[in-house]
C-alpha cells in the first residue's frame, strides 16, 4: 500500500481551516456549498472541493476527465467520451449519486449518472462527498456523492458579464462555449451555452496485434443551460432554471468485434425552480424539479431500434433554525416520484419514495467539538425505512483535527434492475446495511511552507448487494452481503519564493471491496474483489506558479480491476501522465486565459473498461475570453 505522501493543492478538504503564521487560528468552516446540508450538517463527512483554478483548466473538458485526473475516485469509462460512472469506495454506478444545485440527476430508469456528459463550464462549485449518508441524501447514497452547482444569483447593476470560450484538440475535436449574465437590483439572468465535435479516430493495438483507427466514434453534442432570478424582498429570492443537453455519439467496435454501426442519442431535459426565504435566525427553502432522460439506441447490423425515456419529479421543502449560538436545527421533506413507459407492453412502471428528515447540529467547547445527529424516515412504494445516522469532528489542537461518521444505508432496485426487458428481475431484494468512517486532518503553515495531511479509513458492510450477472442476456441479482473497507490520503506541500508559487503532491486509495456470503451455488465470489473496483488507485502533482503562468505534472495509477466475481479474468494496471499549462493576460483591456493539456504523454495502452482500448497521446488546447466584466 501507499505510504501517506503528498497531494496537489489543486482541491482542498471540508476540514481545512484558516491560518496564520506560526499560530494557526480556527476561525470557522469555509462555506464550501450552497446547500446547507453540506456545510453546517455533515461536521464529521470527508468533503473533497474542486477549487476555482482547477475548474478553469478543465473548462473545456467533461466531469470525468476532471475527476479521473485529480480525485482517488475510480471512473469506469467506456472508451474516450463512452459512458463514465462513479466507484466510490469499492460501490457500484448505481450506489453513487450525482446531485444538481441538491437535485438528483441520476437516470431515473437506470439509477446511474453518465459523468462523461457533464461540461465543467456549466459549474461553479464542485464537490465529492466520500461514503453514505442516506439520512441527508436519501436512500441510494451508498458509496459517496458528486454534487456540481451553479452560483447563487447577484443582485447588482454594476453585475454584467460575458465570455467566450474555444477549444481544438486531437482526433479532430472542437469545443466552444458562450457564458453571461445580467442583472440590477431585482433581477438576474445567466446563460452558458456549450457545443463539441469530435471524429475520436486514434489509432488503438487490436486483437491481433496490428494498429488500427478507431472507427464509428463519432461525437456530436450541445447543451445550454438558463438562470433566472428575482428578489421578491431583501431575504426573499425565487430562481429558476433550464438545463437541456444531447449527446450523439457513435458507439465503436470492442476488441471482439469487426467493425460496429450502433449509435446512441442522449437528451436529458432539468427544470428546476427553487424558493429561499430568510426570517430571523430560520430560513425557508422550497424546490421544485422535473427530469426527462431519454436514450435512443440503434444497431443496424442487427436491425434494433430501442427509444426509452424515463421521468422525475422531485420536490423539497425545509425549514432550518439557529438555537442561540451554537445549535440550529434542518427539518425537511422531500419528495421523489419516477417512473418509466414499457414500449413491449405498453405499461408504466412507478418509484415513489417520500420522507421526513431532520438534522441537529451542535457546537461547544469554543467550537473545537462539532457533532450533527440526522434521521430520516422514508417510504419507497409502501414500504417504511428508518434511516438514522451521526458524524462529529473535534479539533484536539489548532492544527489537527479528528472526525468520524456512521450511517445507515440502503438502496431500493432501480426501475430498469426490476422490470427491465429481458433481463429485469421483479424478485429482487434491496441493497442495505451500515457503513463507517474516521479519520484526521493536519494543516500546518510555517514560514513559507504550508503542509497539509488527511487520511480517511472507511469500513461499510452492505446485504443483498446487486450485480449484474448473464452472457447473452443479462440479468441483475442480490449476492448476499459484501464488505468494503480501505484507506484513502490526501496529502500536499507548497512553498512560496517570492512571485513562485511551487506544489507538490500524491493522493492514494486503497480500497478491499470483496463477497462474505453469496446466494448463487459455487459461483467462486467468496473472498473475492467486486468486478472493477481496483484494490490501488492514485494521483500525483507536481508544479508551480510564477505570475500569471501555471504548469502542472499529472501522474495516475489504476491498479488491477477484477472483471469476473471469482477473479479468473483481470485488467492490467495502468498509468497515465497528463502535462497542464495555462496562462492569464490581458488584450485591448480584455482578460484572456489560456490553457492547455497533453494527457497520456508516454502514449501508454491500456484498457479502462475490457474490450474498450483508450487513446495513446493526446493535446488538447483552448482560450477563454472574458468580453464584460
């Protein structure tokens, strides 16, 4: 295993605090987040936050590259711009979530986020949330959590922005993007617009060895998202907004296959309108959601035409309370209704989940102890679920912190692991359990060095997990119970000379993911790695700062991916280098940032996924001009 060594300043912990020189002060926690489940009620959960300088190098770039590069969480990815989800801590795709502004996004059929399609332009605040916290996330947080937002809205005159954006890379990929807002002293309005194309037709080592270009690997996409604001009174704000977003892409022959025509095309649909009202020591919020997801599927080498959309109302309201100073209270009540139209039988299948959940968080000894106890009481379909769970964290001295987390967790089958045609299995049982988690923060400033250490051990026991299993048809089904448990670290070291500014870091997982018990005859599972959780996962950084430049050396490791549940078959380990540069000027009193990346430098082949060869070396480069400011 890793031994606990340095990571990039590039993102930077929940726990970190404010320092001074020599005497490092608390001074309260950073508000990382707009929602406020995240800042003032998760004192003891492992938060990782995307700072602003790394969102603006990947600007250009989707959610999985961002990730896969700087954050020990595993991307399963398909192929250069396939399908990527999350593995957080040893869980499945469907046990992590992927929250908008505090919605759920994921496909309300499939229970999954595909992270390939979510442009870092549209975001303004980026965090990941490490382990379950179902009490304040809702059933199906198992693994963790990646919640994206946008800004809250600025009510000022003087407010008027526009910027665009451009990008070229390999394989014939082109990007732009358009970004502005309005407002006075009543009234907002932003909007961000994104388009990409690209033929992604790298040459990849096939079956038998020769060298081929890819082909069928096609990307088209557009997305565009719209915000809109009004100050009904000082402490009284209505917003609402539109996302819509498609993704054409071609689907390229795997290793096993001579040549592919499947095509897929992506749309998704957000509404989301969202009330905040603030009266004394309480707020008021209420949101108001609906999703459509529609994928459409074809293989004209098998004449098959598939067109499936799925549904999602979700709905919120809360009410939260400051007790003098050092307790305050969050009591709400959301609202989850999805449900999918069966083109076969011409029948609609429906997921209801309600609830009521409250969190109480209290401080004392001069805010060093912070503990948050939160419950919630759910109903999915008829069927009532308690959810308890608590964390805390303590600062021993004013540079090391301690904390630790317990929830319980659980997870109902997805509409499509249920009723999905052929494959779907109404039988099965839902996923449930507890998991747990502890660890300290260090962060020490001293001259011009500044040091910072976290480490994390989790532990997380989940029955009736559920794993697709089949060949020609596959079907999902409950494995009996499965454990997780690992160390993660997060660790890095900066020194300031002068106008030099110089990072240097690593970050490790370590991660057992493996079968106790299982429901299938002689299967071979027992003791064995969960299919693609890889056991060693890390990044490392290295650069500096000087002016306006920035330079960055990034080095990924993926460790062994188990691709069956007895481990007769695997993935080699792989690594991959990723140099990034970028650069801030002005033009004719114009602010220009550039940027530029060259991944894979040492043109390494390798597989994420089996079957699904990546691109050797690759640049991509891009601008951003800021037009009013």
């Amino acid at each position: 295993m890793w031994g606990l060594v340095i990571f990039t300043g590039s993102a930077s912990a929940q726990i970190a605090k404010d320092t001074t020189l020599n005497e490092i002060k608390v001074k309260g926690k950073h508000k990382v987040s707009g929602d406020v489940r995240l800042n003032d009620f998760s004192p003891g959960q492992k938060v990782k936050t995307i700072d602003s300088a790394t969102l603006q190098q990947y600007q250009l770039q989707n959610m999985a590259s961002l990730l896969s590069q700087q954050v020990p969480v595993f991307v399963k990815s398909y192929g250069f711009n396939g399908l990527a989800t999350l593995n957080f801590r040893g869980s499945s795709a469907a046990q992590s979530e992927v929250l908008w502004n505090g919605v759920p996004i994921q496909n309300a059929a499939l229970g999954i986020a595909d992270v390939s399609t979510l442009p870092v332009l549209f975001m303004n605040k980026v965090n990941i949330v490490y382990g379950g916290s179902a009490a304040l996330w809702g059933s199906g947080n198992v693994g963790g959590a990646l919640l994206i937002e946008n800004d809250a809205p600025v009510f000022d005159t003087e407010k008027h922005s526009l910027s665009v954006s451009g990008g070229m890379g390999s394989f014939s990929q082109y990007l732009g993007g358009l970004k502005g807002s309005i407002a006075n002293k009543r009234w907002y309005f932003s909007g961000n617009v994104f388009v990409q194309t690209a033929l992604n037709n790298f040459y990849y080592t096939n079956a038998y060895g020769d060298k081929v270009k890819m082909a069928n690997d096609h990307l088209q996409s557009a997305a565009a998202l719209l915000q809109a604001a009004y100050k009904i009174s000082d402490r009284n704000v209505l917003s609402i907004s539109a996302w819509y977003q498609q993704y054409n892409r071609e689907i390229p022959p795997a290793l096993f296959e001579t040549y592919s025509v499947k095509n897929e095309l992506d749309g998704s649909l957000r509404l989301l309108a969202d009330w905040n009202k603030q009266t004394g020591s309480s707020i008021w919020y209420a949101k108001s959601s609906f999703i459509r997801d529609n994928v459409q599927y074809s293989d004209d080498a098998i004449m098959l035409n598939t067109n499936n959309t799925a549904y999602q109302y979700y709905q919120e309201a809360g009410w939260r309370k400051q007790f003098y100073q050092y307790g305050q209270l969050l009591v709400f009540i959301p609202v989850q209704i999805s449900w999918i139209n069966l083109p076969d039988s011409n029948t609609t299948k429906q997921q209801d989940k309600i609830a009521l959940a409250a969190a109480y968080d209290y401080k004392c000894f001069q805010n060093r102890l912070d503990v948050s106890a939160n419950g919630r009481a759910e109903v999915i379909n008829n069927q009532s679920i308690p959810l308890p769970g608590a964390d805390a964290s303590f600062a021993v001295t004013d540079w090391f912190t301690l904390r630790a987390n317990a929830q319980r967790t659980y997870r109902a089958p997805t509409l499509n692991e249920l009723y999905y045609d052929p494959g779907g299995n109404p039988n099965l049982l839902p996923e449930q359990g507890w998991s747990e988690d502890a660890g300290y923060t260090v962060k020490v400033k001293s001259g011009d060095f500044t040091i910072y250490q976290d480490l994390s051990a989790f532990n997380r026991d989940i029955y009736n997990w559920i794993l697709w299993l089949g060949g020609a048809i596959w079907t999902p089904h409950n494995i009996a119970e499965v454990h997780s448990r690992g160390v993660e670290t997060e660790n890095y070291l900066t020194y300031q000379a002068g106008k030099w500014k110089f990072h240097l870091g690593i970050n490790t997982s370590y991660v057992l993911a493996t079968t106790v018990n299982s429901y299938i005859y002689n299967d071979g599972s027992i003791g064995k790695q969960i299919p693609y959780t890889p056991r060693y996962n890390g990044q490392a950084n290295i650069g500096f700062t000087f002016k306006k430049l920035t330079f960055n050396y990034n080095h990924t490791y993926t460790g062994y991916r188990f691709i069956t549940t007895d481990e007769s078959e695997y993935l080699l380990p792989y690594q991959t280098g990723n140099l990034q540069l970028m650069y801030n000027t002005e033009i004719c009193h114009h602010s220009l940032q550039l940027t530029g990346q060259c991944n894979n430098i040492w043109n390494e082949q390798y597989q994420v996924v089996a079957e699904r060869p990546m691109p050797g070396i690759n640049w991509q480069a891009g601008f951003k001009l800021m037009l009013v400011k």
